[in-house]
C-alpha cells in the first residue's frame, strides 16, 4: 500500500505543476483563477483517493499534456512569481497525506457546485481537459462498472500454453499466435493493458477506437520463451496470470522461472495478476482458511519475489462466488478477471470489476471484427460549431443503416401546405432537410401542427391547441437560435407563447416539438422515458436530429426498421450528444440537394409533411457537400464508431 500511495501522490504533484503553469495563462486570459485554484485542489485531493493504481493515475496526467500540447493557449512565462498564484502552493502541500485525507469531505461539497456549473468564466484549456476530469470525478463506485464503459466492445483474449507441438485443444503453436499477432495489427486493433482497461471500466473514458486485451494464464515457459518477445517486437501490452507453486517448477510442463519474470516485469508492457498458490479446480468449495491462503499469499509471494505491487487476481478456472470475491476485495485487488465457457462477453458487459469475463483464444476473429473502445466524452463546454460544410454519410452501426446530413447551421421551415421534402427546400437557401415535427392529420393539406410551432420563414408563433399541447407535456421542446439549439421539456403552462420561448431562449428563431429524446447528454435514452409515445418499440423507420459531440448539427433517417431505443444506442455511438426523434414510419424523408436520399431504398411513396428541419451551408464556405459511403476513421468531422 505505502508503494502506491507514494506513486500516486508523486504523480499527483506533477499533474498539479502541469495545472498550475496554465493557471496564470488561462487565469489571465479569463480571470478565472478560483475557478482553476479549485480544480487544482480537487484534482490533488481526489486522484490519489479514487486511483490507487500507479499506473493509472499517470495516464490522465499524459493525456492531460498531450492535450496541453494541442491547445493554443499563450505560453506561460518561467519569470512570472508564485506568489501570486495559490496553485503552485497546492503542488508543494500535495506530498503531505493526512492532510489530503482531511481536506477530501469539503473538496466534495465544492465538487458538486463547481460539476453543476461548467459554464463559469473557467478558460479554454479547462474546458479542453474538463471533460476527461468528469469522467474521473464521475467514475462509477467501486466495483460497479461505469455507464459509458458498457457500451464499448472490449475483448479480453485468454490464452494458456503456446507449443510447437500442441497437447490439448487450447494449446497454439507459436505460428498460429503470430498470425494472431498480425490479425490484430492488419485489422487496425489496439492491445490495451490491463490497467487501461480497468481505468475505462470504472471511469468510462473512452479507448482506443478498435481496443483488445491479451491475456495469457498459467505461467508457462511459453510466456517468457515465445509471447514476451513478440509482444516487445509488436510493442503490444498484455497481462499474464501467475499461480506462484508452479514457478520455475518443470515437473509436467515448463514454467517460467521469477528471474525470467523479473525480466518481464521491468517492462512496462508487462502486467502480472495473480493467479492462486495451487490453481484448485474450484476455489469455491474451499475452506475459508485455504481460500484466503490461495487470494492473499498469492499476491504476498508475487509482490516480494518481484517488487511490484499486484492489483489483479484472475479466478483459478474462471470459477468464483461471492464469498471468493469478498476475499479477493479484502486482499486488496482492484480487479478480478474469470472465464466462462457458455458465453463470450466483452469485458464491458462482466457483472463488475471482480468478475471480468474474457473471451477464448479461438475466438479471436469474431471478437477483432466487434472490438469498439466506446462512445467519446460527452462535450464539456456544450458548445455549438454552426460553420462546418454540409456533408453526407451513410453509416451502419449495429446493423441500424443511417443516412445522416451534418454541418452548417439548422434551421426550420414551415410549409403552407403539405409536399414532399425536396420540394419544401426547393427555392430556399437549405441544402437539406429531414421532415420536421408531428402535424395533424385532421385535414389532408392542412399545415396544422401539434404544439406550438415558430419557424424563420414564416416569423409568427403560432401556439399549439390546447389538448394536444396537454399531450404533448414533457416532449422534447426545440428551440433553435443563430448560435445555438435547446432541447428542453415541453410545458405548455409556458411554452406556448412566443414571450414563453424567449424567456427560455431569447433570440429564438425557431421552435417546434419533437417526438423524443434518443439522446440526452450523451446517453441513449431507455424505454421508461418514452413515456406515451406511440409505436416506440415498434420496428419502423426513423426521422431524427439532434447535434453532435463537436456541436455540429445533424440529421438523418434510418434505412432500416429500428425501435427508438435502439436507435438511441446508434446515434449515441455515432457521437451525438443530443438526438431527438422527429418522425417515424411513412412520413419518415431526407433530402439533399433537392433529390430524396431515401425515396428509391424503400418500397413505398413517402408521405407529404408540412415542416422539416433543414440545414443551411455556413457563410462563408464554399459548398463543398459531397457524399461519403465509407466513412471509415479518416473524415474526422463525423465521430462515427464504425462503418
Ligand atoms: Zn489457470
């Protein structure tokens, strides 16, 4: 324990000096200097306490100064005294740990103020970092695994021996694991540690695009003889399993020796978890004396026999209880890896930390074509970006087939009648359009909508009728100006008045009501928020729109039927932080260009609406719209996960 803790604090005081020579270029630029004084302290007292691991806590420091890097912010000058900067004062306390342990209570009550309000006059380099730094002060209570970490598809491989003549099933010879190693290079896959992997379960933070952990158990001679030197060819992390009898021991197979282990370990692709003393069968119907014997000596042993701390235990057959786990959280690991032969989970669906499941060996292929490392950090400033070209993409993202239109600036227009898509942007300045809010169908060219509508080209509210605005409570309100877009809850006790919009916005330009959310703050929305809608868990085709993680607007439909919870699951994969849904079935239309994007992929005539949402081609830009079928990883605009 006084290992890491020492670890940690140093790494610590390094992410406080990092901050605080930013404090004077970003206090002086905003004046936010208590706004950064206590993000220093928060971060000093919180990193330490939440991440023991001394590895893990140096990864937001090194990511914090690549972001650093990036961003524009002026230099900070080396002459400037530190008197007047109370930042640097928190980096030379940060060594002291009993004080840090009595400050953490007040830090939290001033964490949850600050939480709630991101929007105070913090400067830009915390709005770049702030929202890694909500992840970590978000990170899910140990051992549950984060939110957002469940939405990724993370494999674990497990491997066992690797012999040039195979024994059992599970053996591969060293070919087959280097055409392994291969596969997982050509097909664009990250090996991720297993510290990294935990990180990300508990905080969310994203991995790499394409991410896979490599696991090898048991400890034999093949580890150090055939793996080791591979992984450092490749540069690829992995994590090896150690039951301490059998080390060094060569009765049966052959086993790596602890100076061979040594050796690995002092590389820092190298992670170490221990594996039992014996490897029982079953630890689960062991005495409680032999089973604390096996969790805790087990790290003892490793711990002393290589001088490194050990964090993980991995289930001797994958087998466990809950009594197996209560000891292995009292021993003090910090994750616990199994293995179940029934099912092949990625690690982001395991019950919890001390039950991550893993995937064998053989299976390799099919988990390499569904590896994902989950949906981006939700935007911390929710900030808008309305100056981007217009562009097409089609992408397809668990077997939900999107067209989507991004860039430019939405607007509204609301139609004197009912027409096609194509034909209502025809003569104005929008480059496309998805067909807008629910219209009634009382009359059959009648433009009539539910709830109050407020659109540009027409520039007169007109409120909605009053059993249908009673309807329509609690439905996602859009309001729409030059800068921005809300999405706020409909309440027709203030909402149906154009003085009622503006208290909420007050340079609206356009507003209307939309049939849900898909997205909220970057989480697909579950069935119990759908309330009443109709059809929700219906397979139908889908009009949405909403804005992205770079605040850029989107729309798009669905090429396919797809209830609307899992097209919120799509859409937040493919990066929108908000997402609405407009329309769906018959009515259901995109257009660009004045042509349908959709018309001649389904079998049926499109039904006639009254208003879209349209986006209209930033100032300034030439039009530069172009379609793109494969997205791939290149456009960098379009956050999508996959293809
Ligand atoms: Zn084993």
């Amino acid at each position: 324990m006084l290992v890491r803790r020492k670890h940690s604090l140093d790494a610590t005081k390094c992410f406080n000096k990092n901050l605080s020579l930013h404090g004077r270029a970003a206090g002086a630029a905003s004046g936010g200097t208590l706004s950064l004084a206590i993000v220093a302290d928060l971060l000093a007292l919180f990193l330490p306490l939440a991440f023991s691991s001394p590895l893990v806590t140096p990864t937001l420091a090194q990511s914090l100064q690549q972001q650093d890097s990036q961003a524009s912010s002026p230099t900070p000058n080396p002459d400037t005294s530190t008197e007047d900067n109370p930042l640097e004062q928190t980096c030379n306390i940060s060594g002291v740990p009993s004080l840090q342990l009595t400050k953490v209570v007040g830090s939290w009550v001033k964490a949850a103020n600050w939480v709630e309000k991101p929007g105070m006059s913090m400067g830009r380099l915390i709005q770049k970092f702030g929202p890694q730094m909500m992840a970590y002060l978000n990170s899910s209570p140990w051992p549950d695994i984060n939110h957002q970490a469940r939405l990724a598809r993370v494999p674990v491989i497990m491997y066992h021996d690797i012999l040039p003549q195979k024994e059992v099933f599970f053996d591969i010879t060293p070919e087959e694991f280097e055409q392994h190693l291969r596969l997982i290079h050509d097909n664009g896959l990250t090996p991720i540690s297993l510290d990294q992997l935990v990180t990300h379960l508990r905080t969310g933070l994203p991995l790499p695009e394409k991410p896979i952990l490599l696991t090898f158990d048991d400890g034999y001679e093949s580890a150090y003889k055939y793996v080791y030197p591979l992984l450092k060819q490749y540069g690829y992390p992995a994590a090896f399993s150690i039951y301490t009898l059998n080390v060094g021991n060569n009765t049966g197979r052959d086993h790596v020796t602890w100076d061979q282990l040594r050796e690995m370990t002092a590389n820092p692709l190298v992670t170490i978890s221990a594996h039992s003393v014996t490897h029982p069968q079953d630890v689960t119907v062991l005495s409680d004396d032999k089973l604390r014997m096996e969790v805790t000596e087990s790290k003892r042993i490793i711990e002393s026999k290589l001088g490194i701390p050990i964090r993980y235990f991995t289930y001797p057959e994958g087998k466990y209880d809950a009594r197996v786990e209560k000891f292995v959280q009292e021993a003090g690991y910090l994750a616990a890896l199994t293995m179940n032969d029934l099912e092949d989970r990625f690690a982001g669906q395991s019950k919890n930390l001390l039950a991550i499941d893993r995937i064998g060996q053989s299976k390799l292929q099919d988990a390499i074509a569904e590896a994902w490392g989950g949906p981006k950090l939700p935007s911390w400033s929710g900030g808008f970006d309305f100056a981007t070209p217009i562009k097409v993409t089609k992408v397809t993202i668990d077997k939900n087939r999107l067209i989507v239109v991004s860039g430019g600036r939405p607007i509204t227009i609301h139609a004197n009648s009912r027409y096609q898509v194509p034909q209502i942007i025809a003569g104005t300045n929008a480059v496309a359009a998805v067909d807008g809010g629910f219209f009634s169908l009382h009359y059959l060219n009648s433009n009539e909508m539910i709830g109050p509508v407020f659109s540009q080209n027409e520039n007169k509210f007109i409120p909605g009728l009053k059993y249908e605005n009673m309807r329509s409570t609690g439905r996602p309100l859009v309001l729409i100006s030059l800068q921005a877009v809300r999405f706020i809850p409909f309440d027709p006790t203030k909402h149906n008045t154009l003085e009622g919009i503006q208290a909420e916005m007050p340079n609206v330009t356009d507003a209307f009501i939309a049939a849900a959310w898909l997205v909220k703050d970057s989480q697909p929305q579950p069935a119990s928020h759908f309330g009443n809608l109709v059809d929700f868990k219906i397979a139908r085709n889908r009009a949405f729109w909403g804005i992205n993680q770079e605040g850029q607007p989107m729309i798009g439909v669905t090429l396919n039927s797809v209830d609307a919870i899992s097209l919120g699951a799509s859409l937040a994969k493919a990066g929108l932080r908000d997402a609405v849904m407009v329309d769906s079935g018959a009515s259901s239309s995109l257009a660009y260009k004045g042509k349908s994007l959709m018309a001649h992929l389904v079998g049926y005539e499109l039904r006639p609406v009254p208003h879209v949402v349209a986006l209209v081609a930033p100032p300034s830009a030439n039009d530069s719209a172009q379609i793109a079928p494969h997205p791939g990883g290149g456009s960098g605009t379009c956050s999508f996960g996959r293809d």
